[in-house]
C-alpha cells in the first residue's frame, strides 16, 4: 500500500508534467478515488501549490513554475541554516 506522501510526490510530478488528465484519469493515475484526489489537491494547495486545472488541455498544472520538496534536515543542518539567516 502506498503511503501518503508517495501518492503527494506522484501527483505533484503528474501536475509538473502537466499529464494528470481529468480528475477521474488522474486518481486511477495514483491508485485512489477521485474523492481522495479532492483531498490531496487541497493538501497541496493548503501548502501554497498554485494548482489550476485546464479544461482545453484537460490536465491539472501549476500556474507558476515550482516544484514541491520534500526532505529531512538534520538539527544539526537546521541550526546552522538558522544561524546563517540570523547573520543575514
């Protein structure tokens, strides 16, 4: 079973390609309802995804260029990150 954030990673890259099709192709694209897609578009956007959907084109896309990243910084990354802003 595929975990959340995989079903995110795979339609974000679905939206960057500008291939998801309609909502119905898009979740059977991603293994989950269409209802379930509703939802994980509103994740995205709750996130500040641009996300627009075409009606010519049939596809969801991004109305800005961007891709989401999703990783994990160690504190001790974090700290130093924070110290070198705080530098400015």
């Amino acid at each position: 079973m595929k975990s959340l954030l995989h079903r995110l990673i795979r339609l974000d890259y679905l939206i960057h390609l500008k291939s998801t099709g309609t909502p119905a192709n898009c979740a059977q694209k991603i293994g989950i309802s269409e209802r379930s897609l509703y939802d994980y578009l509103k994740i995205l956007k709750e996130m500040g995804a641009p996300i627009k959907f075409s009606r010519n084109r049939g596809t969801y896309y991004y109305d800005e260029d961007g891709r989401f990243r999703i990783s994990f910084i160690s504190d001790h990354v974090r700290e130093s990150v924070d110290e070198l802003i705080a530098l400015g």
